[in-house]
C-alpha cells in the first residue's frame, strides 16, 4: 500500500474494509419492459446489475452533429452576446440508450475562441482522449476546426456537456444528455432535462477580471431552461400537468456561482438517481442541488387544477443574485390559463449543504475497500499579484493548451510543472482517498472526471478534529459533492480507468483560478487508448492558428487555466467606445446658412438651397463648405440663366432629373443618417444618375468611390451604394465588422458565388444549377426547413468538408512539404546551382510568380496539370490581369481577350481532369489513407473528384469551373504578397540582413516550417503585408430582413461588403509611433507593426494612448533591463485586421497559405543575394487595377540581379 501527504500532515491511517457487501435491497428478477408500470428492468438487465462491471451491447450508435456559433441572445428579454451550441440556449439534447455507443462531432464555429467540450459525470470508461479537456486530454479546438467525440453509454441517467475551455460553458456552450435505462421509480412521461443557470448581463469573461480581483460578482438573474423575465422583458418557463400524471423531471445545475434549492409550490418530489447514480427513493418537498449536480425527480400531478410556481432559489449563503426571488417558472394544469401564480413557497432554511447523506443511498449497494493510496488536500485563497488564486495543497493549478497532458505521456515525457498540478496514480485497481478540507467559508462543489466517488465523510470543522468515522457500506456515489464552508470532505475511489482525470471545484470563477489538479491514473495503460493522429492534428491546427491568427488571453499567456478573454469582452468593450465616440463627436463644419439674396417677387420660384441640407446639424454627413457653396452658385446661376435664354432652359430641363436626383437622394442620406431610432435604415451615397446610381463611380475607380463614401460620415456608420438594379452596403468599423461576421446563421454567400463561378470562373450557368438549389448549408445538418436533397447534391457540404479536412494536419503536411521541394526545384531551374555569378532578372516579381505558381500547383494537383498544358503558368497570370474584368461582367465583345484566356484555362483544366480519371481511380481502396499521389496530387483534389460526381449537373464541360477557381484562390494572394514581403525585405538593407540571419538561426539545414511560423518578425512581415497591400471585398447577403448591425438594418438580398483596406488604415486604431521614434503611417510599409515589447506597452499593432496607462507598465517599461523576445499579437486588431475574411466564410486555405509564405521568404533569402534595381525616383506601387479582388501586386516590371549565395 502506498501512503503519502502533499499537506501539512497526513489524517488518514491505514483502514481495512470489506470489498463489496451484499446489496441491501434484494436483487430483482430481471425482466425485459421498462413500462410506467415498472421502470426498474431494462431489457435483460435491471436495477441490480453492476453497471461498473456489465453493460447491454445494443450494437447501435447514435450520431450527433453539435457546431458552435457566436451570436446574441435575450434569453430573459435583455439581449447580450453569447456562445451556443447549433444557435439554441440550452443546446440540443443528447440521447442514448445504455449501452448506445455515440458519436458526437463538434465544428468550432466561433470567430476567435478555441474549444473543447466535456461530457460531465460520463466515466468515459477507457475512453479518456474523449474527455474533452482542453490542456488535459486535447489542446484547444481552433476555429474552423473539427473533431469527433466517441464514447460508450456504460451509465444510465442524467447529465450535461459543456465547453471546458475558459468560461464558454457560462457563455452558452452546454447542452442535456438523457442516458436512458431503469429507475427506482415508477413514473408515466419523461419530462426530459430541465436547466437552472445563473445569468448576467455581461458576458462571463467580461466579468471574470473582476471575480480574480475583488471576489465574485453579484449576478444579474436566473434561468429556468434556458429562459426568464427582467423588468418587463422575457418570459416565463412553463410547463403543462395533466392531472395523476407523474413526471420525470432530470434537475441540472449548470450556474457559474449558484447553489439552488428547487421546489414547485403545493408539490412533493420524489428523488430517484442523484448524478448517474440510481438511488432508494425519498421524498422531499425542496431539493439542494448544487453546481455541476443534478438529480432525477419524479412529480404527480395531484393538487387541483390552477398554476403553481417553479422555484429555483439561489442560496445568499455563497452566492449573490440581484433576482433572487424571480428565478421562477410557471406549472399549469390548464394549459390554456396566462395567469401569474398566486402560490407560496415552502419553508427553508438559507444553506450550501449537500442533500442529507443518509438519505443518498445507491439503489446498487457498493462498499468502500482499502486506502492504498491516501492523500490530504488543504484548500486556501490567496493573491498572485493583484488577483485571487485558488489553492490546493499549496498549488494553484496552471496548464498549458498547446501541450496537453495526454501529448505528454505519449511522448513518454513525465516531467510535469508543478503548476500543472498532477498526482500519479500508477498502479490498476487501488482504492484512493482524499480528504480534502478548507478553513475558508466558502463551500465548493468537488468534481471528478472519469470516476463515481464514494463520499466516506463531509461535514463542518476540521478533519483532525472532528475525526469523523467514516462511512464504508454503501455510502453515496456520485461525481459532485460539496466541500462545506470551513469543513472537509473525504472521497473514494478505485483506480480500475486509465486517464489524465481532472478535479476541480465547479465554481466557474474557481476553476479559472487555479482550483483543481489532475490524476494521472495508470500511465503505462494509457497511451494504448490515445488516437495520436487526432492528438497531434488537433493541437497542430491549434498552434498554427494561435501562430497566423493570435488568441486573446489574460496576461498570464496561453498557460493560465480558463483565462482565456472571450471576443465577446472585447467586441462590448468595443462597442461601448464607439459608442462614446459617437456621443461626443464634433460637428464636422460649422452651421451655416445661405448668403444669397431672396428675390423680390414673392411668386419666384426659389432654387434650392442644398447647403442647409447638409448644415443643420453636426451629425455624421461631412461636406466642405466651400464646395457647396459651388454647388449654391451652380443652381442659382443655372436658374438665372434659364429665364433668359430658351436653350439654356432646355438645357437645364435636360439637367434637371439629375439635379433631381441628386437632391432627393441627398436628403434621403440625410436623414437616414440622422436618424436615432433603434431600427435605421442605411444612408445611401447620394448620386445623379437616375436607375444606374453610382455604377459608373464604382466600376472607374471603386477605391475612390469606397473612401469618399466612408468619408462624408462618421466612422462606424455604414454607407449604401446603388448599383444599377443592386444595392450594396458598405459596413465598417470593428464591432460592425465582428457582428457581420457572428451572423453567419443571417447571412449567405451564394448570389456572389453564382456571379463568380458563372462570369469570373466560365461556368455559363453552372453556378446557379449547382448552388441555387441547396440551401441545406456547408453543415452535416442540414439548415432547419432546408430542402430535402440527397448528400451527393449537397455541394455547400461537399465543398466545405473536402476543404476543411484536406487543409489541416496530415495532408497538410504533406502538401507545405511537397511546395518547399517543388519551390526548391523551381528555384534550382531558374538559376542554377553551378550558376555562380549575378544573374539579370528582368522582372524579379515575375519570377516569383513563375516560380511560386509552379510549386503550388504542383503540390495541389500533382506535376501532370502543368506537364500536359505548359503553357498552364503564363495563360494563369494573364487571366488574373483580366480577372476585374471578367467579374465586373463586361461582355464577350468588348473583352475579348480576357474570355479567350479563360477559355484555355478551362480547356487545360479539362484535360487533366480527364487525364485523372483515366489513371487513377479515386475510389481505389488502396488509396485509404494516402495524401497524396501523383495523378490527383493532393487527397483534397482526389476528394473533389469524387465528391463532385454524384452532384446534379456537374458534368465533364462544368467541373473544370470549379478548379479553375481553387486554382486563382491557391495562387492570387499569396504569391503577391510573398512578393511585397520580399520587395519590402531587400528595400531594407538593416531588416534585410536581420531577417537572413533569423532564417539562417531557425533553418541551419533546410526549412524548419515549425520554427519559421512562429518567429515573430516573420509573422509581422507577413501580417503587415496583409493589412498594408490587402484590397479583398468581404460578402455577405442577408436570407432575412431581420438582420440588424447594431441599430440599422439590412434587407433581404442587398449585398453587405466589408473592406479590409479601409479597415487597415484608421490612424484611430492603428499604432503609428516606433520604439525609435520614427512615424510609420498606416499607408506605409512597417515590419514591426504587429510586435508587442515587454518593455514598451506602446508597442503592438493598436494604438495606445499613454494617459491610460497603468503606472506598473510605464514603471516595467523604465526598469526592465532584459531584452525579451517580442510577441506577434495580431488579436489586438480583431475586427481591423480581417485578411482572411471572418466567421464561418473564413479561408480555409489561411494555414497553407501561411506556409507557403514562410518557405517562399526563407527559400529566396537563403539561397541567393539579389539586388533590386529600381529607377531613380521610382516608388513601388501596388497595382490598383486588382483592388477589391486580395492582395495587389507590384505595378509593373521590377529589375534585378542575383546571384547563388555562398554556403559557409
């Protein structure tokens, strides 16, 4: 036996029990229907069976299909940002059968947050990796990630799953799970889950800043099942009884901070299982249930018929709620009745305690064995800085999200941190204790992952003191208990399931600080459970994502246990700013009013005075008060005019449906921009052209077009554009852009999608018959009230699974791998390695896309697509020079030459298509597995390929119109911008030289990607390159008119645009000041934009004002005197920094992409010196013809010379 103490001394000694006695009650026969009449068998099993030992094999599985998406909610009439689960608050229930086998696959739909999620009280039997425990079990789910969740129902009962990353699970991510077997109690309808949540009104993380530094919040109010009323807003759970009817109702306590005490006036419950644990039954007219608990009750319906409140009393002993009396629903039994309850409740007594152990007793009678192993937990809060820290046995625990323990113990590294808190239990089937014990007041609820536990003591004072005899026949068994205020609580149980187990205090804000440790049961046993590819995928997408895209997290780093800072705070935090920005804005020119003359004759009509329109008030429309004053003139001298001379009336008459429409649409932009209601609609730009709007402003010089719009109105306010029979709507500023993102359920992409396949990409009709008809969505699921189509029609999910699966983890390994050696090859051709001296280039940037074309395509599609059509890489180029054209839809006539490019395109992409299929058959069972091959190239291809067979219409003449556009987005981006990264690189001699030598540091022996993505100035060029030459055009289409971005409206079908180049140069936002004291503007090149300094709370890619620092940065700042690495923060700018698009529509190639430029730098930099040989006075340009179609490349030929560098 082995006896050890991590507190002050050890309370326990050795204690021999009995094993296992008999049970109690005596067994039952079994049976084989579970009816209202008997609910104790289940088949061939009953009450009786030890279902620690004996599950049914029902061979079924049960699949269920969860996504997470950001968005608001008014759950109890006041609406706030939150996390759900499929858009529902709770989530959609899980139900099994005991013995179910199921299979739970999560889609991480939120804009800037990891996840995982966790199947609370489920033993997970063997089955650890599917704990769902970020830093424990698994790192972090990244964004626009996947993962498939298996395990088997070996219990029977009630329970919750939740998010267990950060706070989410208090944001919204949470839903049932009904395990259907036996009960100790016969009862007529299952009522299913029934949720009491605490609620605020900010979100969780927003308020989690103020629970480490000055103690829990009070709370704003409750929920009964996800819904309840605020002041006069919300509304009431309610619930029909028939009366003689009895219910099962399964009580969960999913609060952040709250110990409830349920009842239902005028009712008595009886209590049949308590966690998963089936129990004697009691009856009781309140019940105690405490955080993460939860227990199966059974109601009849036996009082006469009126309306009945449902209680669920928040317990002012540990926890403060601002609703306390309100946490109410309403039990009817007539369903017609609306009437408020006149009932009173029970009597109580305010308390934080546990239901009575005596009356917890297991329906299957197990008895506690020997302590082989022991151990006494001294729980304590202390400060760690300015913040609360919870402490067991000295510790506060601290994990690490990209280096999960199971990652550990895969790779045989057992030397834990001691912040991570880990108790090794190695060897199978030992009986631990721990006798865990606080002097603090305040109770906790105790949680075990992977294990019921018996619960041998629990009460008030100390352990030594009390001595408490403890109970070893049958005590309770469930997986939460209360640790008392000021008291101990001793545990039990048998080390028989191999895993990294957490225990925690369930109190959210407890958890995040550092209260809870981990169990490493049985090493040896535990790597044959773990599924490595899932294990290493998963964190691989989680560290690329965390190294291209950054995540907000508390000071304490990506380390620190739940402290990860919701974008929800940062989107309110936002919102309040301009908010207040909006409140104190300046008038944008003075009041004025016309200085003309009013004529003398009363009947003359009086040309208008456009100048006041746009003066009469200090809101928002800027306007020059010199140019209207022209424009005063203009009408008044046409008016003058006009009664001199007939053709000048003419003239003026012709004039006038302009002038009209001028002024009408210029009012219209007034006053809706005026407007302070809380559903607005979108001012227009004014325009004069009646019909076709401002088309023709639009398709000369839409840059312009877009910044004189955004310009004439405060930031923030989005602007509408009339283009001919289409209007889009223009939104910028950080929160408008974050909210167009979250509404992803609101919003649609497939008009665009259709204009770009027919027009841009050649399809002639192909877009609308492949994408018109599904509306199913790109989720397994189809949208609720989607149409009926078969899997093989469904082309948003076809498209979005091959993509999203094909670009993360191994095969995405293997095509960055095959792009660095074809790269290399590409390179090696170019300029020889015996090629000693410089070598002319007559355009260096078309090089680097000769070069860089060939290697990527090359690792997409295999050599054969460039190999059959040579010249495949010049027509490419030439069809992005005409690709404005070709999307601004100028016909065939007057664009010849962009369709004729097109065209050869298309035929190439035929060719090898048919090419494929005559030597490769895509489903070859031999090809399981493979990620590549030469014929398809990558399993991405090969999967299109097969999956775009079965769909309607895709025939041989349509399907290279899908691959021509795969083809353009594989390649129009990056390469630019690995061009301007290179450009901008040697324009710089200094950055130059450093960036060689970091190249040189992390790649001694050819490409270290790993090391390459994460150094920070690498990112930061990269990065900057993105913000400072990326033109993209994000859309969005509305499929409702119920769309709203903050007060203004959007209509059903208009178009909404976000632009990442306005976005990028708002001076209000963007860091302008170096640590040399330099100004870098925001239209300008700086590499360390994206770089916070430790030393330096100025720097970083977000402006700082430096009034609002606290002293301890300037004081950091003055006194540091080591040079610590800088850090690539581009989360700073979320909203701002938007390259890649946002929400579900983010690129899926962004990891590649990101790759791509890595080794595309490293390989130019570290085989050759080159010289750029620019003109004297020549300043490079991106060329402005690509704007709003991604990054824009260099305008015109850029001379060099290179040469082979000397390897040393």
């Amino acid at each position: 036996m082995h006896f050890f103490a991590l507190a002050a001394s050890c309370l326990l000694t050795h204690l021999v029990f009995g094993t296992t006695a008999a049970p109690s009650i005596q067994s039952l026969s079994k049976r084989c229907t579970n009816s209202a009449s008997d609910r104790s068998c289940w088949d061939n099993y009953d009450l009786s069976t030890n279902y620690y030992d004996e599950v049914p094999d029902t061979g079924a599985t049960v699949e269920v299909y969860l996504e997470l998406v950001n968005t608001t909610a008014s759950l109890d009439g006041v609406e706030r940002n939150v996390l759900l689960v499929n858009g529902t608050f709770p989530g959609p229930t899980i139900i099994a059968n005991w013995g179910d086998t199921v299979v739970v696959h999560l889609y991480n739909g939120l804009a800037n947050n990891g996840t995982s999620l966790h199947f609370h009280g489920l033993r997970q039997n063997h089955t650890n990796p599917n704990d769902g425990v970020a830093s424990i079990t698994q790192c972090p789910l990244a964004p626009g990630e996947s993962i498939t969740y298996t395990w088997r129902a070996t219990q029977y009962g009630t329970s919750w799953y939740h998010s267990h990353f950060a706070l989410q699970a208090w944001e919204g991510v949470l839903g049932g799970i009904i395990i259907n077997g036996p009960a100790s109690a016969n009862y007529d309808e299952d009522a299913g889950v029934l949720f009491l949540n605490d609620w605020t009104h900010e979100t969780a993380d927003a308020m989690y800043s103020a629970a480490e530094t000055t103690g829990p919040p009070t709370l704003d109010n409750g929920l009964i099942n996800g819904t309840n009323v605020y002041d006069t807003g919300g509304s009431r759970f309610e619930m029909d009884f028939v009366s003689g009817t009895s219910y099962r109702i399964r009580l969960v306590n999913a609060a952040i901070d709250t110990m409830f005490k349920f009842m239902i006036d005028g009712h008595t419950m009886q209590v049949v299982a308590m966690d998963f644990v089936p129990i004697v039954p009691y009856s009781t007219t309140y019940l105690n249930i405490g955080i993460g608990q939860r227990y199966d009750v059974i109601i009849t319906a036996d009082q006469s018929t009126a309306d009945y409140w449902m209680r669920a009393i928040p317990q002012t002993t540990c926890s403060d709620n601002d609703s306390a009396d309100n946490i109410k629903g309403i039990v009817r039994y007539d369903s017609t009745s609306t009437s408020d309850p006149t009932t009173s409740a029970y009597d109580y007594t305010d308390s934080c305690d546990d239901e009575a152990m005596s009356d917890l007793v297991p329906y299957l009678a197990l008895d506690a064995s020997d302590p082989d192993i022991s151990d006494d937990f001294a729980v304590t809060i202390g400060r760690s800085g300015n913040v609360f820290k919870w402490f067991m046995a000295a510790t506060t625990f601290v994990a690490e999200w990209d280096n999960p323990t199971l990652l550990q113990i895969y790779e045989g590294d057992d030397t834990y941190t001691d912040a991570s808190h880990v108790i090794e239990l190695p060897t199978a089937d030992e009986w631990v204790y721990f006798i865990i014990e606080t002097t603090n007041a305040v109770p906790h609820p105790i949680h075990l992952h992977g294990h019921d536990f018996s619960i041998l003591a629990q009460g008030t004072g100390t352990y030594a003191t009390v001595s408490p005899t403890l109970q070893l026949t049958n005590p309770p068994r469930r997986d939460v208990a209360m640790l008392p205020g000021g008291g101990y609580l001793v545990i039990g149980f048998q080390t028989d399931n191999p895993g990294a187990w957490l225990m925690h205090c369930h109190i959210g804000w407890h958890t995040s600080e550092g209260f809870a440790l981990q169990l490493v049961e049985r090493a040896s046993d535990i790597t044959a459970l773990i599924d490595e590819t899932v294990l290493s995928d998963t964190c691989t997408a989680w560290n690329t994502y965390v190294s291209s895209s950054g995540v907000v997290s508390s000071d304490s780093g990506l380390a620190n246990y739940g402290a990860l800072i919701d974008s929800n705070k940062c989107l309110a935090q936002q919102a309040a700013k301009t908010v207040a920005h909006r409140q104190t804005v300046e008038p944008l020119f003075p009041p004025q009013r016309s200085s003309q003359p009013a004529p003398e004759q009363a009947h003359e009509l009086k040309p208008p005075r456009i100048r006041e329109i746009y003066t009469s008030s200090p809101q928002c429309v800027k306007v020059g008060p010199n140019s209207m004053a022209v424009l005063d003139d203009l009408v008044a001298g046409g008016y003058s005019l006009a009664q001199r001379d007939w053709r000048v009336t003419v003239v003026v008459a012709s004039l006038l449906p302009f002038i009209l429409t001028y002024l009408i649409t210029s009012l219209r932009a007034f006053l809706a921009a005026n407007n302070k209601s809380d559903s607005r609609s979108v001012p227009i730009v004014p325009y004069a052209v009646p019909f076709l709007g401002n088309l023709f402003s639009f398709l000369y010089d839409n840059e312009r077009a877009v910044r004189n719009a955004l310009s004439k109105y405060a930031r923030g306010v989005p602007v509408r554009f009339r283009l001919a029979d289409r209007k889009l709507t223009m939104v910028s500023g950080t929160s408008n852009v974050l909210a167009m993102f979250r509404g992803s359920r609101h919003l649609d992409s497939t008009e665009i999608i259709i204009i770009t396949v027919d027009n841009a990409f050649g399809g002639a009709g192909a877009g609308r018959g492949c994408y018109a008809l599904d509306n199913t969505g790109s989720r397994k699921e189809p949208l609720p009230g989607s149409r009926n189509l078969n899997m093989s029609d469904r082309i948003w999910y076809l498209q979005h699974k091959t993509v999203h699966t094909n670009l993360v983890g191994p095969p995405l390994v293997e095509i960055a791998e095959r792009f660095v050696q074809y790269m290399g090859e590409e390179l090696d051709r170019a300029i020889p390695p015996s090629e000693t001296d410089w070598v002319d280039v007559p355009d260096f940037y078309g090089l680097i896309q000769s070069t860089m074309f060939a290697a990527s395509t090359n690792a997409i599609y295999g050599p054969h697509l460039i190999g059959l059509n040579p010249d495949l890489n010049k027509d490419f180029w030439a069809y992005d020079h005409h690709i404005p054209t070709l999307f601004k839809l100028v016909p065939r006539l007057f664009a010849p030459k962009a369709y004729a490019v097109r065209d050869r395109l298309l035929a190439s992409i035929k060719k090898w298509q048919a090419h494929a299929i005559a030597n490769q058959d895509f489903n070859d069972p031999k090809l399981e597995g493979v990620v590549w091959e030469e014929f398809y190239g990558s399993k991405m291809m090969r999967d299109r390929a097969a999956d775009y067979t079965g769909v309607k219409g895709m025939t041989d003449d349509v399907r290279p119109t899908f691959d021509i556009g795969l083809l353009w987005a594989a390649n129009a981006n990056i390469v630019p911008t690995v061009g301007w990264c290179l450009i901008d690189i040697l324009t710089r001699p200094a950055l130059a030289a450093t960036v060689r030598a970091e190249i040189a540091a992390l790649s001694p022996e050819g490409i270290n990607m790993q090391a390459l993505l994460v150094n920070p100035l690498l990112q930061s060029i990269y990065a900057e390159e993105l913000r400072v030459r990326n033109a993209i055009i994000i859309q969005r289409t509305p499929i409702d008119d119920t769309f709203k971005i903050g007060p203004w409206k959007f209509p059903k079908g208009d178009l909404i645009i976000a632009s990442s180049w306005q976005e990028a140069r708002n001076p209000e936002t963007w860091n302008q000041h170096g640590r040399d004291g330099e100004e870098h503007s925001v239209e300008e090149f700086w590499a360390e934009r994206f770089l916070v300094y430790k030393d330096d709370p100025l720097s970083g890619p977000r402006l700082v004002d430096p009034a609002k620092l606290k002293g301890g940065e300037e004081a950091e700042k003055a006194q540091s005197g080591e040079a610590e690495p800088p850090k690539f923060a581009p989360e700073k700018v979320a909203g701002q920094f938007i390259p890649y698009g946002g929400g579900e529509n983010i690129c899926p190639g962004r990891f590649y992409a990101k790759q791509e430029a890595m080794a595309g730098m490293a390989l130019f930099l570290s085989k050759f010196d080159i010289e750029l040989q620019l003109e004297p006075g020549r300043v490079l340009e991106p060329n402005k013809k690509q704007f709003g179609f991604g990054i824009m490349g260099p305008k015109g030929a850029i001379k060099a010379r290179m040469r082979r560098r000397k390897v040393e």
